[in-house]
C-alpha cells in the first residue's frame, strides 16, 4: 500500500515538473563594450510563452522544448537584442546589449515589446535605473542614490535635506541596505544630509517594499539591494567630476587579458579646507576646525573558465569632524575634539555554474560600523582630561545562495547565510588627572544569526503566476535563542493583456535594534542586539494592488493597498537620554545599560500607494502618491495610549521627469510635497514639589514641563522643487557634462525643527514663541565631469 | 555641561549656523488654558498637611519664572468618617496645618478643593503601612577634622503586600548655637517585594569640625511607607533633566483629578540624633 502511494506521488510529482524533449538556453547577458553583467534583464520567447530573467551576475537559463525561435533579450535603457535560435539540445549563449543612445549593429532589431509591469510576479518592488539617479537634480549637485528612492510612494525622508528612508511606516533601521551582499548599517554622510552611495560606481538599485523574497530577510520594512559596477574589461577608462563640495573620481579597465576588470572610485568633500582660514582668521590663529567626508569603493573579478568567477569588492568610508581650540599663558593649554564615523565593507563572491540550470554564489562578507569621539584636554605636555568614546557593529558572514532554473514553470532559489555579530553598545575610555579619575570600560555582545530560506518562482497556470517561499531564520545571543518560520507568498493574475492583479504576504524578523533618539537623528544611534529582555522586532505586511500597462503613451500605472503590524519595536522611554550612562535607582547611582533605557511596543502603518512611470521616450519620469497612517502603542508611553510615528505622513506626492531635448541636452526637474512631521510640544510650565520632609517649607521645587499627547503637534508641511540642466559635448578624448542645477527652486522655508523662543531675538524678556529653523533656501549649483573614452 | 556632549553642541551650532530662522506663524498652536497645580502631602511623622496651591503658565505668550498662588481656594481633606479644612498660611504661601483625622494603615483618603472659579479638584489615596521592626544603628569616628557617621537602617518589608519606601538623611549644622538651613540631604526611594525581605540600608555622613570651631550636627533619620503613586513621582524626579535637549519628552506622573500634581501620604517615623 505504501509503495503504491510513493509510486502515486512519484508519477504525479515528475508529471508536474517533468517536460518531454525539452532543452536548456543558458549563458550570461552583458553591456556591450564594458562587458559589465547586466541584472534582471527579461529573456522571453516571441509570443511571450517561455521567458525567465537574469540573476544578481547576469546569468540566465531558459527551459523550454526543441524547436526554433525568436529570444528577445530587453532590459531598460538598452536596445532590444532579438536572436534566431534552432534549439535541439542545451546551447549556452552569451548576449550583449548596447546601451540606448549607440548605434545599432545588423544583427539587432528593435522590437516593440517591452518590460511590462503587468508581467511582474513580485509587486511593492521597484528597480532605479542608474541613469536616472545621475540625471535627477540633487543638493549641492551631489548625485545621491537614498534621496532618489525617497521620491518613490510609500518611502518618506525624515527632515529636510536628510537620506534617511522611512518605508511604509517603519523605521530607518527597518531598511536593509545591501551593497555587493555586505550589509551598510549606517549609510548616511554629514548627519544625513547625503547617502555614502557614490552613484557613479553603482550598476543597480532595487528597492523592495513588501512582498519581501525568501532570500531577503534581518529587517522588517525594506530591502535596498545594490550592486557595484564590475568595471570595463574591454579598455581602461575612466571619470573625473568636480563639485561645489565634493571631487570625485572613477577608473576601470581590464586585468589579465580581458580575463577580469577592475574599477575604483573614490569622493572627498573640502568643507574643510574652505572653512579653514576664516576659522584661523576669526580666532587669531588659536582655533582651527572643520568636517570632511570620504569614500573609496574598489573591485575586481577575474573569470577562471567560463564557468568559475571570483569578484572581490570593498568600500570604505568616514566623516570625520574635527575642533581645536589653544589658550592660556602663551596658548600652552589646547582642547582637542574629533567626531568621526564611518563604514566598511569587503565581499568575496565566487560564481558556479554547476550546469545549464544551475548556478551557485558563495561569499564570504565582512562589514562593520563604529562611531568614536575623542576629547582631550592639554596643558604644555601633560594631558589634564582625556575621553574617548566608541561604539559599533561588526560582522562576518559566509553564506551560499543558489540558482536552479527547474523547468518553464519553475525557478527556484534556495542558500543559507550565518553571520557573526560584535556588537559594542559602548566602550569608554575616560581619564581625568583633577580627580584622579580612570574609567576603561567596554561593553560587548556576541551573537550568531542565521538564515535558511527556499522559493519558487511558479507559473501556475498562463494566467496565474507566484513567488512562494519560506525562510527560517535564527538569533543566539548570550542565553538568548530565537527560531521563526517567515513564510512569504507573492501571486498575480493576469486580468487582461496587459493587466494584473496582485496580491502578497509577507512574515519579517529583525534580530537587530537601532537606539535613536527622536529628537535628533545622529550617527550616536546604537546597534543593539535583541536579547532575553528586549525581544527581536516583527512585523507581517499584507499588500495587494493591480498593474496596468499603457500603450500610447507607453506608460505603467501600479496602484497598492498594504496594512502592516510591527511588534517589539523599541523606543527610549519618557525622559531617557542616549547620553545617559547613569542614573540613580532607588536613590542610588547606577550604570544604565541600553536595556534599562528602552521599552517595547507595537506599530501599525497602512495606506495607498499610486504609482504613474513612463520609462520610455524623450519624455521620461514618475509620479507618485502616498495615503498613508503609522501608528505606534507602547505601555509606558502616552500612557499607554496610541500615537502617531515622528514620520507618519498622511499625503506625501513626488513628481520626476526628465526631457531629452536633444543628443547634447536634457532637462530635468521634481517637486515633492509632504505633510508636516509629528512632534510633541512642551505647551505649560508648572510647580514640581520635592517630597521632603523638612525641607518643603524652604520652598524645594523644581519647574515642570506639560506636553501634548506624544506627537500630537503637526509640523507645517514640506514642498520643494528642484530643476537642473545637463549639457554634454563630445571631445576627441572623452565626454565632458557640465551641469547646472537649483536645489529648493522657489526658496520655501521648509521647517527643519522647531523650539521655543522669544519674539525678538535680542530681548530675553519678549513673549515666547514657537520658532521654526529652516536649512536650505535656493541652492544653485555646478558641477563638471569629464568621462574619458 | 558634560565633556561627552560638547560634540552634540558642536552639531547643533552647525545646523543654527546653517539655519535661518522664523517664527511659525501660520500654524494653529495648541489651545492652552491654565491649569490648577497641587502638591498634597500628609506627614504621619509630624501629624501635619501641606499643601502647594499655584497655577501653571502657558508656554507661549508672556514669559513667567514664577507661579501665581491660588490662595483662596477651599482645601479639605476627607477619611473615615471625618473631615479637616486646611487653611492658608500667608508667610509660606501654602496651606498647611495640624492634622485631626485618624489615619489608619490602608484606608482610603479623599482629597477635595474647590477653586476660586468653582473648579473641583479631587484625588483619593490609601494611608502606606508603617516600616515594621525598624532599627537604626549610628556609629562614628574622628579621621583628622572631620567625624564621620555611619548609619545603618534595617527594617521589615511586610510579606504579601508590594510597599514603597523613602529613607531619608539630613543633617542641620548649628554654628554657636544658631541653627543653619538643611545643609546636607539624601534621600532613597525602595521598593519592597511579596516575600518580605529585610531592608537594610547603609549611609555615611561626614561632619566638619576644625579646632577652636564651635560647631555641632543634628542627624535626622527619616523612614516612610509611601504610596505607588509618590514612589513613581520620586523615581520621576530622580530623572528629571528638563535642560537636556537630548532627552525624550516625558508626561509629569499625577494623580489628580481636575489638575496636575500629587497627592500623597506617608507614614514616618523620624530618629534625631
């Protein structure tokens, strides 16, 4: 009987996946020239009726019966390459595309099919054309990869001028950055003000919102996926650019005889160095100060055969702000103070093909975030004080993921990743020779996370198609063992040609924390691990929406509902500082650790998202709308009573286009609207009593301050608009760009934050008032580059 | 200013620096009506009420440092049966007297005032149980010109009930006799659990003497059992750091109805020495 039922299964299982006569096509699918690895790139049969996509290195394989056809290879921003193949048995082909803008070749025709959303499984995710990146006006012209995907629905900024993501209602720690598999945890320059994202060295930007992948997992509201240009293996070239602020520069070519390439880029700011002689000038010489930024990316591979590649990529990079002050009898005494902070990260990625269908990455990943400041205090050579604080993360991971293209119906990817965590929350130094004091204290935490997950990207039928996967991830951490299954479903159905319906559900766990103060958003903010008393965050998300595919004009309308819940998000509780280290407990001076600092609660965020693109054609852009509610319940705040996020935002539009006026020209601009931030705002004074005994005669009190409910106060809202023109000219040697570009066009004042104030700024005595500073007025700026051929 | 913060400073003149400031004036600002402040304390120790009575100051507008006084309003305090009006005393500005109620371990008080615009202001509070088996220990010696006091208190916590306790320490210098303000206060606030596990506390106290000085110390000892809610509040204080613009905004623990502020009993007992 038993056997019957496994013959049964058996039949009905090899029914299911098996295919009569069928035949691989596989192969890689590259830039023309450059030879770069083109990412997701649509492979599909005329007809449509077989089609996959290519993986993060290019690679693709496509199942389907002996016969002869048409491949289209299409991508955005490239000419669609189409290709007449007999196919009789497993054939490997390498296909390259050349970017828009050259000429085609004979063997090219262009087709007038394109990428479609309709035909997308996995919805809430959106791909950013670096392209696109480099043309969108930015803050002092810095090209910045975060505040692009802040125009996106569903992605609000937190304050003005800053890249940190607030995604469908969660928090800039919810945000799984990824650059080259290394995860980025703090990846912001200048306290926010621009990403450490150089988007000359990126090849590709995923954003991903909902609907989350198996393969993805550690963060609860997104996942930004980006991969590093692997350099040009044809000829060594090169950028150069020079900014109001910042000069950057890029160099790539070939190693061992086209065999492998290499790219390195590297940007600095001079802040500091303009700074510098007002600061001397301004002090006679006794102080000197500044802040600069820089970061390098480097990387390299190197094609073994044709089925083995080793790619090695790193990125490394600080801020770094500094002050030095000298007094006294002939300025023998001096104070000197450095806030510096700053990322790094090193991937090695070795690429198999194990056959046709199947391909296998295995890395092995370092990254790590620390923060340090240092003061110090001299008199001639003896040091009087001296403080050196630190904290960071720092991980090691190895982890396999692999590729198996099954059948048409099925692609499936399944890999684990383990990752060790340092975690240091915070490591003290402190000597101070007026009392003799020394303190040498390092906290640490070590902890072992892990993740298994399997998906299957299934046809179900020609109508019905789904991403179903599971994940199963775990956290160990001083005692501490957490297991969960994160099941993840994606489906869509196709309603008509050239309309889909969508629908998903996705489980997320984070094992991580991220202390932040909410008043402020600073590099101070903590990386702390879940533990037995703080619990790991998750969150379940439910989304669905339709996709629409225009003809005339080419344009994609998406449009998403979602409602998602958060449990164990934490925040400081009523009156903690993350300055504070002490406290007294019970009348006693104690040391507060993070824990003692933090409480627990539960959020929700639900809203509408509307999506409009145009991807093709002189004319090309987004806009993009966002209905949306974040709400946040925690026991010991508010007194227990819901609250609105600092960043709920009910109406938040962005509008990008850019116009090719012609081959030298094109112009660009965006305007984007929001509601104002919820804050809470002090609105009375009051008499707070000491309790004494045998004082309370004298009159002991102190003045107590009465606020609204928690982030009950709307800020006013924020709008702006940005405008910039590039203008491109060919040289014997190269291309030169010089482009112009306004940042806030008509000067709003947009709040940045407010306090209390008086109404005159010189009379302490004026009525108070609640005053609002504003960062950026109209911000013009220009910036050149020269791209050598 | 503490040294770890002088980096924050520095951003936070960067971005004054870089900002350009206005006052918001098209917003609409919360509605803000003043609001009748309490501070009603009950001192079994010395039989005594006491209670602060002021007003609290909107935010935005005229810019106050002080309190306006509410000194009509009519306080009574009300328990088992019987009632005490509490008068106000003009020279320290608060209404304070001699207690005539029995206060009883556990039962319930009640708090009633009514303001001078016919306001009601109502709280409700049980009398704390009184520190069991209490024993204070005092032993000094003299180290060059100083004498130094070490003061153990023990005492039961009750098993079964979760208590709240405030242990408190002054000292009072008299100069030739003339008797100085406090000049010297500790105060600790304990939480007792369901086992009834023995406190016991240490606290040293230190007295300048130099020769030829006419100087004597009185030492106070103060135990008290007090409620959750005070608990809460001292705890609150002990945070308190109104100044620090990095801390999170915190809501002022209260358990008053019609206004803000506390109501609170103790049962003391106090050891002169």
């Amino acid at each position: 009987m038993n056997w019957r039922i496994i013959t049964t299964c058996l039949f009905v299982f090899s029914s299911f996946f098996g295919q009569a006569k069928n035949v691989t096509l596989s192969g890689f699918i590259y830039e023309q020239g450059s030879k770069e690895a083109l990412i997701a790139v649509t492979v599909f049969t005329v007809g449509g009726e077989y089609g996959t996509t290519s993986n993060d290195y290019g690679f693709y394989s496509l199942t389907l019966p002996e016969g002869i056809y048409d491949v289209v290879f299409d991508y955005v921003g490239y000419n669609q390459q189409i290709v007449t193949m007999a196919l009789d048995s497993n054939f490997s082909f390498t296909a390259y595309l050349v970017p828009q803008g050259n000429r085609l070749t004979t063997t090219e025709i262009e087709l007038k099919k394109r990428e479609k959303e309709s035909d997308k499984v996995q919805m809430s995710t959106v791909d950013i054309p670096i392209k696109q990146i480099k043309e969108i006006p930015a803050l002092f012209g810095e090209k910045d990869v975060l505040k692009v995907i802040q125009l996106l629905p569903g992605v609000q900024s937190g304050s003005e001028g800053q890249s940190g993501l607030y995604v469908r209602g969660g928090g800039p720690d919810q945000n799984l950055i990824i650059l080259d598999g290394a995860t980025v945890y703090n990846a912001q320059h200048l306290f926010g003000f621009f990403s450490l994202f150089n988007g000359d060295a990126l090849r590709s930007v995923e954003l991903i919102k909902g609907g989350f992948p198996a393969r993805y997992g550690g963060r609860l509201s997104s996942v930004i996926d980006m991969n590093m240009k692997d350099g040009n293996k044809e000829k060594t070239t090169g950028e150069v650019g020079v900014g109001i602020i910042s000069s950057k520069g890029i160099l790539e070519g070939p190693l061992a005889k086209g065999k492998g390439s290499y790219i390195l880029s590297g940007r600095r700011t001079y802040i500091d160095a303009l700074l510098q002689p007002f600061i001397l000038a301004a002090s006679d010489g006794k102080s000197s100060g500044g802040y600069y930024f820089y970061d390098f990316n480097a990387k390299a591979n190197y094609q073994i055969d044709k089925n083995n590649k080793v790619y090695l990529s790193g990125y490394f990079g600080r801020d770094k702000f500094y002050f030095n002050e000298k007094y006294g009898e002939n300025f023998k005494e001096q104070t000197k103070t450095n806030f510096g902070w700053g990322n790094a990260t090193g991937t090695f990625r070795w690429n198999h093909v194990i056959g046709p269908k199947v391909f296998v990455n295995t890395s092995l990943i370092y990254s790590t975030y620390n923060l340090g400041i240092a003061a110090k205090e001299e008199q001639a050579d003896t040091t009087l004080f001296e403080l050196r604080y630190g904290s960071g993360i720092r991980d090691y991971s190895f982890k396999q993921d692999f590729d198996y293209y099954l059948n048409n119906r099925h692609k499936i990817k399944f890999g684990y990743v383990a990752t060790h965590h340092k975690f240091t929350p915070s490591a003290v130094v402190l000597t101070d020779s007026y009392d003799s004091s020394r303190i040498d204290d390092e906290v640490n935490f070590n902890a072992i996370e892990t993740g298994l997950y399997v998906e299957d990207e299934v046809k179900f039928t020609s109508k019905l198609k789904g991403l179903l996967g599971v994940r199963l991830s775990s956290f160990h951490v001083d005692g501490a063992n957490y297991i969960n299954p994160e099941p993840r479903v994606a489906l869509a159905y196709k309603l008509a040609k050239n309309l889909s319906a969508k629908l998903s559900y996705a489980t997320m766990n984070q094992y991580i924390h991220l202390l932040s103060s909410s008043g402020v958003g600073l590099p101070t903010d903590l990386w702390v691990p879940a533990t037995k008393r703080v619990k790991p965050q998750s969150s379940s998300q439910i989304a669905g929406g339709i996709a629409k595919d225009f003809k005339k004009p080419q344009i994609s309308l998406t449009v998403e509902g979602y409602y998602k819940t958060m449990s164990n998000i934490i925040a400081y509780k009523e009156g903690a500082s993350f300055l504070q280290i002490e406290a007294a407990v019970d009348g006693e001076a104690k040391q507060v650790s993070w824990e003692d600092n933090v409480t627990t609660g539960n959020g929700v965020s639900y809203g509408t998202e509307l999506l409009v693109q145009k991807k093709y054609g002189k004319f090309t852009g987004w806009m993009g709308y966002t209905l949306s509610w974040t709400k946040h319940t925690f026991d010991s705040i508010n007194n227990g009573k819901s609250f609105y996020a600092r960043y709920d935002r009910r109406h938040d539009i962005s509008v990008v286009g850019q116009y090719k006026i012609n081959d030298r020209m094109t112009l660009s601009a965006n305007w984007v609207y929001g509601t104002g931030n919820a804050i809470t705002l002090p609105i009375s004074t009051f008499r707070l009593d000491n309790h004494n005994l045998l004082t309370s005669a004298n009159g002991f009190w102190t003045n107590g301050q009465q606020y609204t409910e928690r982030n009950d106060f709307r800020m006013k809202a924020y709008h702006r608009a940005d405008i910039g023109l590039q203008i491109k000219k060919v040289k014997p040697k190269g291309v030169r760009t010089i482009e112009f570009s306004a940042y806030n066009l008509y000067s709003r004042k947009n709040p940045f934050y407010y306090y209390i104030g008086t109404e005159s700024r010189f009379d302490p005595n004026s009525k108070q008032v609640l005053r609002q500073v504003s960062l950026f007025p109209i911000l013009p700026s220009i910036s050149w580059n020269y791209k050598f051929k | 200013m503490h040294k770890k913060q002088i980096p924050f400073a520095f951003i936070v003149c960067f971005l004054l620096l870089n900002g350009c400031q206005t006052i918001v004036d098209n917003v609409e600002l919360p509605e803000i009506e003043t609001e009748a402040v309490v501070h009603f304390r009950y001192d079994g120790a010395i039989n005594t009420y006491d209670c602060s009575l002021t007003k609290s100051n909107p935010i935005f507008g005229e810019r106050r440092s002080d309190f306006d006084v509410i000194d009509d309003a009519v306080v009574s305090i009300t328990g088992i049966g019987r009632t005490d009006t509490v008068m106000f005393i003009d020279g320290i500005d608060k209404y304070n007297d001699e207690s005539t109620l029995n206060f009883i371990d556990g039962e319930q008080y009640e708090l009633h005032i009514t303001l001078p615009d016919g306001g009601q202001i109502y709280a409700q509070s049980a009398y704390p149980v009184r520190p069991q088996n209490i024993e204070v220990v005092v032993d000094s010696f003299k180290r060059d010109f100083e004498t130094i006091y070490r003061i153990r208190t023990s005492w039961d916590d009750i098993p079964g009930i979760h208590e709240y306790y405030m242990l408190e320490y002054y000292q009072i210098y008299n100069f030739n006799g003339q008797k100085d303000t406090v000049s010297s206060y500790v105060a600790q606030v304990a939480s007792g659990d369901d086992a009834g596990t023995r406190f016991s506390e240490q606290y040293e106290a230190y007295a300048f003497n130099e020769p030829g000085s006419n100087l004597s110390v009185d030492m106070f000892v103060v135990l008290s059992g007090i409620t959750k809610e005070e608990y809460d509040y001292l705890q609150f204080l002990e945070r308190y750091e109104p100044e620090n613009p990095f801390t999170e905004p915190t809501s002022v623990p209260s358990n008053i109805q019609g206004g803000l502020g506390m109501f609170t009993l103790k049962n003391s007992m106090i050891y002169k020495f």
